[in-house]
C-alpha cells in the first residue's frame, strides 16, 4: 500500500509515546515519596472519592521530569499528548463530582510543582484550554486508526475495511463543530485529514466504506440562506402565475355571464312584444 509522509501528528505521537512508556531516561530526580499525599492535596480543589490517583500523579510527575529534561519548548505539544495517552487512566480514577480534565489540570499543577517548573505553571495558568485538549484528542485518536489503517499491507483484508469504516465515523462525529464554514486550526487539520484519507482509501478494495468523506464545513450558512431566498422566489412566481390565470378564468367567467344574462333578457323582452301585439 501506498503510503504519505508524516504529518503533524503522527511524528510528535511517536516521540511522546517513548517519553510516556519508556521507563529508562532522565528520571533520576524522580521519587517514589511524590504524590503520596495527593488525595489530601486533591481534596481541596473539591476531589474525593478518587481511585488509583496516587498511581497516575506518578506517571504524570515522571513524564513532566523527562518533558522537562528533553527541552522547555515542548510543554504545550508535551502536555497535549500526555492527555491523550492517560486519558482512560483518568477516567478509572473515578473521582466525585469531577471530568477528566479538571483532574488532569489538577493533577498536572502539582507535578509542576513537584518538577519546580515555572514554565509548566505559567503553561496551566495562561494557555491550557479544555476544548483545545478535547479537539487534539479527537485528531490524534483520528491519526492513530489511520497509520493502521495505512500501514496494513493486504488492501483486500477485512479488518482494512474495518479500520477504514472507523475512520469514516470517527471523522463524521468529530466534523460537527465545522458546520456552517466555521474556521478553525482544528477544522484545518480535518481537511487535510479528508485528503489524506481520500488518497490512501483508492487503494484498500472495500465496497462499503465510502471512498470520499463528507466536507469539513458540511452545509454552509451561505448555501443555506441562499437555498431559502431561491425557495421563496420560485415559490412568489408560481403564486403569481396561479393568480393571474385564475383571476382571468374568474374576469372570463363574468363576462360571459353578463353576456348570456342579457341576451336572456333581450329574449324575453322580444317574446313579451309579440304577446301584447
């Protein structure tokens, strides 16, 4: 199968991938005693009844050390990607009256603090956005079936069309927020997605999986309002023409009645002047 170059996502996955599952690295500031007081800490921003916290504080506290090691520029892709990898772990912590990403920001302010990273700090208090971390998430999850998908060899297999048919609905689902021509870096990077999808797809040999994908921006405003106006134009006309015919049916009808009504009259009048004769 064909394949394309690297983008944008698929090169940083990889490299933070081996920061977050590679255990060797610069970890020797790294201890054990970090995070052990962390549902204490948790408690009052409002967590309680988390489960396995203390276990990914410490994934977060070790990976932020190699992060940090590696090159103070990577924060913000850095911290992306960490999201994305211990999302499910998020999740099973299962802590009251809180989403994944409040715990994740929690959680991050206090591995800052454990790394003393002043540029970690002022990265959560500036610049970290929750739907920014959800909509790289989207695009990232996007990426990853896809380098399956194109890294498969057998182009006729099942589980390509399955793959395949993954990618479809995912990218249906995540096109919503583009409606209507909105512009985004986010809805950019699914267009280009849709063209590397388009270019790969031409040669996986499923029937079902649809060989071009929706647009970006789906129906915009534009072709909206426009497809309104034309409606009621076409709509003004017709009625114009079905008044004008009718209103000369009903003129005809008159006249031709006030016509057959005189000449009955007429009638009568000639046959009362033979009577009185």
């Amino acid at each position: 199968m064909s394949t394309t170059p690297e983008n944008k996502f698929l090169h940083p996955y990889q490299l933070y991938n081996d920061l977050y599952t590679n255990d060797s690295g610069q970890t020797e500031d790294f201890s054990e005693e970090y995070c052990s007081d962390i549902n204490t800490e948790l408690k009052r921003s409002g967590f309680n009844g988390c489960k396995n916290v203390e276990s990914v504080c410490k994934i977060i506290v070790k990976y932020m050390f190699k992060l940090k090691g590696k090159d103070h520029n990577t924060i913000t892709e850095g911290c992306k990607y960490l999201y994305y990898f211990i999302y499910d772990k998020l999740k099973e912590c299962n802590c009251n009256n809180s989403n994944e990403y409040s715990l994740f920001q929690s959680l991050l302010k206090i591995s800052c603090s454990e790394v003393e990273w002043d540029g970690c700090n002022d990265y959560i208090n500036n610049i970290m956005y929750k739907d920014l971390f959800h909509k790289h998430n989207n695009l990232i999850y996007l990426y990853e079936i896809f380098k399956e998908l194109k890294d498969v060899e057998d182009s006729t297999s099942s589980d390509n069309c399955n793959k395949a048919m993954k990618c479809v609905k995912e990218y249906d689902q995540y096109i919503a927020p583009c409606f209507g021509g909105v512009s985004s870096n986010y809805c950019h990077e699914l267009k280009k997605f849709k063209g590397e999808y388009e270019q790969i797809i031409k040669n996986v040999m499923c029937d079902n999986v649809p060989k071009i994908l929706k647009p970006v921006e789906g129906i915009s405003i534009v072709s909206i309002i426009l497809f309104h106006i034309i409606t009621m134009l076409i709509v003004s006309v017709i009625l114009y023409f079905v008044y004008k015919v009718s209103n000369k049916s009903t003129s005809k009808y008159k006249i031709n009645n006030t016509i057959f009504i005189i000449n009955v009259h007429e009638k009568y009048s000639v046959i009362n002047f033979f009577l009185f004769l």
